[in-house]
C-alpha cells in the first residue's frame, strides 16, 4: 500500500484558492487545498508565505510557483532559469506548512510565455510579434530541473514533492520540430521524456468539459482532424495518463484544474459529484496508478470561473463528498506486481544480431509468487529503447525462472538478451512478465535499465539483417517454449532447427512432434501498405469512432468486378458516386489478387460495409467477382495471414470470421456465390488461417523494411540501373543486391528494370513469401533512371496505382 506522507491529504477533493477549506472540514474529508503564487525571479529576494493555517487541519497543500502573470510569463526567459530556480529555494526555504510544489503552469500555452502580449478574451496575441518566448519542452524541462534541484537541496526539503507544470489540453498554438501541429499530447509526453523518470516527483494535468451537462463527463466524444485521435471532453485527463511514458508509471499524478468552459452556473446539476465518480472509478480499475487530487476550479472571485457564494454548485460539492471518495482506497494490499532488480554484471557492447547475457538478482516485492510450469508463468523480459526513449526493433526472448520465487525472495537468473537490429547507443529495459496478463512495470513496479552499446557487425548490413534472421527464429522458439506446455508443466516445443549455417541459405524447419501439437503460434503482422491517411475522403463528414475492443467480428467482402481496380479507386467511388457520399472508404483492409495488402482504413472507424453490423465488424475486402471462381492462392493466402493476425490482436474467434451475405440485415450474395455453396472457399479460407494459427502453414516476419533487387547474369549486369537508383536507395535507407534469398527477408522489395532482368518467376516468388513486390521500369534505361530519380525527389517510395 502506497505510504501517505504527512503533507498529503487521502481524499480526492479540493478547492482550487483557499477559503473554500471550511467545506471539507465540515464534511470530515480534508482534501486539498491549491494555491497559486507569482514568486518573480529575483534571487535576491527571501520572502515566503505561511501555510500552516491550512495544513494544521489535516488539509493537503500545493502551491504553484509562477515567475509572474501576463507577459512576465509562468517561468521567466531562458536566460533567467537559474535566477528563477534561486527564487523557488528561497520561498520554499522562507515557508512554512507546504511541502508540494509546482514548477509553472500551462507551457504549451502561449498566453504563459515570458515576453507574451494578449488580450486574456482572446484566442491570439494583440499581434504576431507579440507571443513572447516560446516555452518548448525542452524548455519547460531545463527550468523545472533547475528548480527541482534547488528546492530539494534547501534543507527541511529533501523529501518535498515538486510537480510538473499541468498542459493546455485543445491548445495547438505551441509548435516545435517533432510537433508541427501542436499536439497537446505530444509535447506532454516530449516535456516529460526530456525531464526523466528519475528526475520528477509528480505529475499534474487538467480536464474540463464543454458546457455544463453532466454527461459530458463521461462523452467519449472526439476531436475534427488532425486531432481525431483526442478527446474533446472531461476524458481527455485519460488521454494524459495514456501519454505517460510507462518509467515514470511509479510518479503520482493530480488533476489541479477541472470545471467548465463556462461560468458556474448557481444550479445543482450533478456535475461535480459525477466528476469525482469518474476519477474514482478510474481509481478502481487503476489502483496502483491512481489519480490523486481532482481540484475544483476555482473558489474565489478572481475571475469569473469562481464558485464562492454558488450555493447550487457548493451543494453538489457536499454531497460529492458524502461518498468519501480516496485516492488510496483500492490499494488494500502490497502490490501483486514488483520486483527489485540488481544487475551483477552487463556487457557494455555488442553487435548487432548478437545475443548477449546479463547476471542479474530479482527480488520478489510484492504480493504474488512467481510461477513457472504453469499456463500463465512468470518470466524475466525486456524492452529497448533508444537514445530518443523510442522503442527499438529486436528479438524477444524470455528467461524462465529455476524455480518458485515466493514474496520475499532473491533469485539470481542469467538473462538471454537479443541486441536490437541496428546500430547506436540503446537502454535494456529489464521488466519481470506475467504471460499473457500484464508485464510489472504497467502496473507501476520500476524496472532494471542498462546501457549498450550495439556495433554493426563488420560483415556488413546485409549479413547482419540475416543474422537478425537466426535470432528471430531463436526468439520465435522462446516464444514458443514459453506458451506450450507439456504434461508434467515444462515446455514440450523442441528447438527450431536451421538448415544450413549458409547465411544465403537459410531456412527454417519445424519438428514433426510440433506440427502434431497444432500448438497457436505468435503470429506477426504482415506486410502491407499503410494509405489509410491517403485515400479520398469527406471533409465535411467522419466515421464515428470506437474503442478496439468493442471489435468482436470480421466481415469478408468481395469487389463482385475486375481484380485491378485499386483501393484509390474504390475510396473515390464511396466518397464522390451520389449513391454513396460516405466520409471515406468502407473497407479496412484491400487485399490485390497478386496478395498485396492495403491498410485503407483505421480500426477504430465505424465504416460502412455491413449494414446495421458496422459497429463490431472489421471489413476485409477481397479485389475479385467470386461468383463464378475462387480467389488465386496467393490472395487467399495473404487474407488467411491478415485474418489470423487480427483475430490475435483483437481476440475474435475464428466462428465470428464472416462472409458479408452471413450478417443479419443483409440480403446480398458478398463475398460470392462460391463463398457457401460450389467451391466453398470459405472452408479453404478458414482452414488456411487455422493453418497460420497453428504455424503449420508458415509465416515469418520480415528482417529487412526495404530491399532493391537487380538482375546479374554470368555475361554481366544491371550497372547502368544500379548507378540510376542511387539517390533511390539513399532516400529510403534501402538495402541493395542482387539475391532472391536475401530479398524473401524484405519486407519491401523494388525490382529495378524489366523481365529480362529479373525474372518474372522470381517475382512471383517473392510476393508468395509475403513480400510486397513492385517493379520500376520505362522502356528504356534513361526513363527507369527518370522513374527513381523522380520518386526519390517527391519522397515516394511506392509507384503510383492507377
């Protein structure tokens, strides 16, 4: 259970401003209490407040400490971060009854920039030149870490707790490198990747609704592109906790403002106490990332957002806090998941495709023993990041633990470690994994990190991405190891086995024992084109929005026309036909006769293709008239991987896999009359991804993103082509060679030149290893060169569809 310091409060209530306290101490929750303070930057100067009239009730405190209001700016110019750090240490040390501080406020908002002149009943500045210094989150983390060392080296404060400055939810006004729209969200995640997980005490965010209808609370509603993905009411608080990077899960996190984007009206409307509902509930479903204040904005008079003397809205604040709401209430025991990690010994470099071993000790801390034998095991895994905090690409294994670690214990593991595939500076993040429920650090337990250096190997990218190969069949094997079990509760899959050590002949095979387990594999995504952001699509008018988990089926289609229509075709004809005029296209996925696979639409998109059925259904639509034939193998086979890998990421049982016409409501003969009936391909369907799900029928992840193959024959080869995609391979990090082998790895291949280069029946090949296979030839060499050279210049890496 979470330790309540004594400066805290375990309720949820507050006020922002003080005078409204009596209210909580008369109801007996002594929540919070927020104070706002425009401290200045002058190093010089000593004074402070007293505050102990609030915090001797019992009362948690939170000062704010601004440099100033208006255009002196939240924290002041960069150039006086340090004067301003100096200043927050004189008044923390200068005062009394406090102990939780707030560095600023808002910085993504131009409104609190230093320099910034504006009208407050505006959305802009009096003129352009007038916005001040922006305060980026670079910024933002430079002055906060100056101030966070200051205070807590002032003596009496060690301990204190100095919180982050809360972001302007909707405010896209702040733009910088990396976030040309503004995206609120993203500059709270990049403010808090700059400050650290080690180097902050809490974090504060803010909330609020659009008028003053209670069921605004809840309202999944969401914003107009380019913002979609946000949320436009009180839930957008989820969409912070979300952007949290998972390290810093462990720091509490306290709502300082939330109220209406309108004046209070004096009414009981219920809007507060379904508020305080809703962060409770929260709470319950988090207990160990819990919301720790939900502060009221605001109690005084000082601007016309007050509540002080609106006896309706003090009402429902009272009958808020007859429900006693805690922030700690949920966490009854030690936590289940936590683990004290303690590295013996790491290597400090290594090359890529290598797999390295790390001694570590784990210390079980929490609540639940680590099992293993069992369905659902305990592991030790890990995560990289790079030197961005990105996650970065590499294999997964697991380590199994010798044996039960009870509540309490140590146990020393050495730890298998796949090195990402590329090279630079990396942080192994070593987590404990519960399969198949939760890894610890999601449910707040801190994990061990270590720092690595990966090398290119000196054989070259080619030679290294094949290396990345092995190691992902040594990692799949783990995977496997790790989810089968056999009789006695130990892994029963034997070891893959590679064919040949050749790096240009490498191929897996699978042991007979295996294939008769028919054991559920992990099955990776395929490739495919993500044009969802490309196709056509309303302006005026979207597709509703929904959660992925309230997707429980898959509707099969068929185009019932010629397979070489393409998806940008199809989207126009639902957006622009006047027999449709729909916001976009109706269809999630293409699926081309040659097996390419087009993303063409979000998941969380209601689309329409399935009548009165949209809402649970994800359409797969198959490029084809099947009512006389059946979809060629290399399209069945690519809608088996694609259906299959979407029942794995989104639960849905392979009875809920559908032809259109099987839906109720709908009197239509899609996907086909030889769906049901004649050839039955939906049998042939359903067994291929069966297939795929039990690893009897092959899939593999591509190594490579992008490969450009060119043809070489004993009396010469492509020099000319080779010397004209220069730029090409440049543009797009492409490898680029001459082996059929080496591009079955690629995800992307791009052969240069036409069939009397590279074959055709290599080219089938390579689209029937599940690469997706385009082919760049003019009619002579001078218009191949012009094709490369004109796509490299407007950055596009596929050729255009007709």
């Amino acid at each position: 259970m979470t330790l309540i310091r004594a400066f805290e409060s375990p309720y949820l209530y507050g006020l922002h401003d003080p005078g409204g306290e009596p209210l909580m101490l008369e109801m007996g929750t002594p929540g919070w209490v927020f104070v706002t303070e425009a401290i200045g930057f002058n190093p010089e100067n000593k004074r402070g407040k007293d505050y102990t009239h609030l915090s001797q009730h019992g009362l948690g405190v939170m000062v704010r400490l601004n440099a100033g209001y208006g255009g002196v700016g939240t924290i002041p110019f960069e150039k006086d971060y340090e004067a301003f750090a100096q200043r927050c240490a004189n008044f923390v040390e200068a005062s009394t009854g406090a102990h939780i501080w707030i560095i600023g406020n808002e910085p993504n908002h131009p409104i609190e920039w230093p320099g910034a002149d504006w009208d407050w009943n505006l959305a802009q500045p009096i003129s352009p030149d007038s916005i001040g210094e922006k305060i980026t989150p670079e910024r933002y983390a430079k002055a906060y870490l100056l101030a966070r060392e200051a205070i807590k080296s002032t003596p009496g404060h060690e301990e204190d707790l100095v919180l982050t400055a809360a972001v302007a939810p909707w405010n896209a006004l702040c733009t910088y490198p990396g976030n040309p729209k503004g995206d609120w969200i993203t500059y709270f995640r990049d403010m808090l990747r700059h400050i650290g997980a080690d180097n902050g005490d809490g974090i504060t965010i803010h909330a609020y609704t659009h008028g003053a209808d209670p069921h605004l609370i809840d309202a999944e509603t969401r914003m107009q592109a380019p913002f979609q993905k946000r949320r436009y009411e009180f839930r957008v608080y989820q969409d912070f906790m979300d952007a949290i990077p998972w390290d810093m899960h462990h720091l509490p996190v306290y709502l300082t403002e939330a109220d209406q984007n309108e004046p209070w009206l004096n009414e009981n409307k219920g809007w507060v106490k379904r508020a305080y509902g809703e962060i409770d509930h929260w709470n319950k479903r988090h207990p160990f990332r819990p919301i720790r204040a939900l502060i009221l904005y605001r109690w005084s008079k000082s601007d016309q957002w007050y509540i002080d003397g609106k006896q309706g809205v003090i009402e429902d604040f009272r009958e808020a806090m007859v429900y006693r709401y805690r922030w700690d209430a949920y966490q009854t025991q030690a936590p289940p998941y936590r683990a004290q990690f303690q590295v013996l010994a790491a290597p400090e470099f290594g090359a890529v495709g290598e797999t390295v071993t790390l001694s570590v000790a784990i210390r079980n801390i929490g609540s639940k023993t680590w099992e293993g034998g069992v369905r659902n095991p305990f592991h030790v895994g890990y995560h990289w990041r790079d030197e961005a905090g990105e996650v970065a690409s590499s294999p997964d294994f697991r380590t199994t633990l010798p044996h039960h670690v009870e509540p309490g214990e140590w146990v020393e593991v050495d730890v298998a470690v796949g090195l990402p595939s590329a090279p630079g500076r990396f942080v192994v993040v070593l987590d404990m994994v519960h399969e198949g429920v939760t890894w610890f650090a999601e449910q707040g337990s801190e994990p061990a990190r270590v720092p690595i250096q990966v090398k290119l190997s000196g054989q070259g990218e080619v030679i290294s991405a094949l290396w990345r190969y092995i190691q992902h069949l040594k990692a799949e094997n783990y995977q496997l190891k790790r989810r089968f079990l056999g009789l006695d509760g130990h892994p029963a899959v034997r070891d893959f086995a590679l064919a040949s050590s050749d790096a240009t002949e490498i191929s897996p095979s699978l042991n007979g024992d295996f294939l008769a387990m028919r054991s559920e594999t992990t099955i990776p995504k395929p490739p495919m084109f993500e044009i969802a952001d490309e196709l056509p699509r309303r302006e005026d008018a979207e597709y509703d929005v929904r959660s992925l988990s309230d997707i429980t089926h898959i509707a099969v289609h068929h185009s019932a026309a010629p397979a070489d229509i393409p998806p940008e075709r199809i989207a126009a004809y639902h957006v622009y036909s006047k027999s449709h005029e729909w916001p976009g296209i109706g269809y999630h996925f293409y699926i081309g006769p040659e097996g390419t696979i087009y993303h063409t639409q979000r998941l969380d998109r209601i689309s329409w293709h399935v009548y009165k059925n949209n809402s649970y259904t994800v359409g797969v639509y198959l490029a084809g008239n099947f009512n006389q034939s059946a979809p060629p193998a290399l399209q069945l086979d690519a809608a088996a991987w694609l259906i299959a890998w979407l029942m794995q990421e989104l639960r849905i049982p392979l009875e809920n896999v559908l032809g259109h016409k099987e839906f109720p409501f709908n009197a239509t003969a899609c996907p086909g009359y030889q769906w049901d009936a004649g050839l039955r391909w939906k049998d042939r369907l359903r067994q291929a991804v069966e297939g795929v799900r039990s690893g009897e029928k092959r899939v593999m992840a591509k190594v490579l993103p992008h490969y450009v193959l060119f043809w070489k024959g004993e009396e010469g080869w492509a020099e000319e082509d080779w010397r004209a995609a220069g730029a090409y391979v440049a543009r797009f990090d492409a490898v680029a060679g001459f082996s059929e082998q080496q591009a079955r790895l690629a995800e992307l291949v791009t052969i240069v030149g036409g069939p009397a280069g590279v074959d055709p029946q290599v080219e089938a090949r390579l689209r029937a290893a599940g690469s997706l296979v385009q082919r760049v030839a003019g009619k002579t060499p001078q218009e191949t060169a012009a094709l490369l050279q004109r796509m490299a210049r407007e950055d596009r890496k596929w050729m255009k569809r007709g």
